[in-house]
C-alpha cells in the first residue's frame, strides 16, 4: 500500500540526460540525483533503528543499523517514516558500544547498513566502519544497501566521503526500488534491477563483480512444500 505522503512526493530526474547511470536509471519511480547533489550535509546523524541478530539482511546472522533520511523517495517504499533525516533519535556512544559488544559474539557474521540511504550518513558510518576494521578486521564482513547505482557512485563529481565508505564495506545491494520490477523470488533485494555486488573484486578490476554466493528462488518454497506434502499424502493412501 503506498502511504499518502508517499503518493504525493514529487519525483524529478536532476541528471536529465545523462546516460550510463546503471540499470533502469533513470526511473519515474524514484528521484535521481547529479553528480555530487546530495552529500552528507543533509545528515542529522539520526538513527531510525537497530536490529541484533538477524538473518534477513544479508547472509549469516548479523546486526543492522537503520540510518534516517533518503531523498530518492521511491514509489511504494516499506520506509517511508523514515525518510526524514530528523526520524529516529541521535547516535550515541551507548549505541556504538552495543554494537561493538554484539559483533564480538562468535556466531554474529557481521553487520548491514540500512535506511534511510546510508551513502548519506557517512557522518556515522564512516567512523563506525573503520572501528569495526581497527577491531575486527575482516573477520567480519559489512553489508550496505543504497538507492544509489555502482554507476553513480563512480562518476567524476560524487562526493569522496561515498568512495571512502565504499572502501570499508564487502558486499553492497545497489540500486532504487523500482516496484514495476518487484520479485518477492529475489535474494536480499525487492527488485531486478538491484544488484548485490562484490565491493573490493569491483573496485580492483573497475567493474561490477556480482556476489559469487547469489542465489535466486525459481518458485516460492511454499510451493514446493505443498507439492512434497500432497505427493506423499497420495502415496500414504
């Protein structure tokens, strides 16, 4: 269900007519910024939420942290509450320490950047980002989802503070939400333009490298479920 305040959003293409700007970039569903147009000024250094010990959002068990505000407002987002970047309360040293303590279990794999868009909070995310590298090293892996495409994030004119973020995450699922292309079959992501790309293989051959460990549904697991279950029924019978 789109929100009313979603449905009344303006969505403009600021790079009208530039071209190369990843998949099914420009979209009507979504704003779409230039070069440089929105930077880490728009923060409040704001968190929306904070999750421990999820499966959801990328792969293992991790924490993910909701940052607030995201201007590309795409049609039928499920976190439209938090695209004002004043949403959610201030980040605070209790809620570094927290995550600092949670990532230090064993059976945590590492944690997710959310939002909100997290390549607008780098304010935050920077300094957390390179805690976790100074602790952890790479023993565990950093996770973001942004609406911005690989493509934007490269060209001349993108604020260098995204690049350096960039430079700290492993895995990062790319791209706006565009609900024409909405496949609920789809890995870590909601539509088929998204992307879920191999940070550090990307940036050293400067291309997108795709995360060797994809794995699409063909058919809902339900599905297969209930086809199992009545074939054995009828051979019960």
């Amino acid at each position: 269900m789109v929100s009313s305040a979603d449905s009344s959003v303006v969505r403009r293409d600021f790079a009208s007519g530039e071209t190369g700007r990843g998949p099914f970039i420009p979209t009507n569903r979504s704003s779409n910024p230039k070069a440089g147009q929105w930077t880490n000024a728009m923060s409040r250094n704001m968190i929306a939420d904070y999750k421990r010990f999820l499966m959801t959002d990328g792969e293992g068990i991790r924490c993910s942290l909701y940052v607030s505000g995201c201007p590309f407002h795409c049609e039928d987002c499920y976190n439209t509450s938090i695209w004002d970047f004043r949403a959610g309360h201030e980040y605070n040293d209790r809620l570094e320490a927290q995550i600092m303590s949670d990532l230090s279990l064993p059976y945590v794999q590492g944690i997710t950047f959310l939002g909100g868009e997290p390549l607008l909070n780098t304010g935050v995310l920077l300094p957390l980002a390179h805690r976790i590298r100074e602790r952890f090293g790479h023993a565990k892996d950093i996770w973001c989802w942004t609406g911005y495409t690989w493509e934007e994030l490269m060209r001349d004119g993108e604020t260098p503070d995204k690049r350096e973020l960039l430079e700290q995450i492993d895995i990062l699922v790319d791209g706006r939400y565009i609900k024409d292309l909405h496949d609920s079959l789809l890995q870590f992501r909601g539509s088929s333009n998204q992307r879920i790309i191999d940070v550090p293989k990307s940036l050293e051959r400067g291309e997108v490298v795709i995360w060797e460990k994809l794995h699409d549904q063909t058919r809902f697991i339900p599905e297969i479920y209930g086809k199992d279950r009545s074939a054995g029924e009828g051979a019960a019978s």
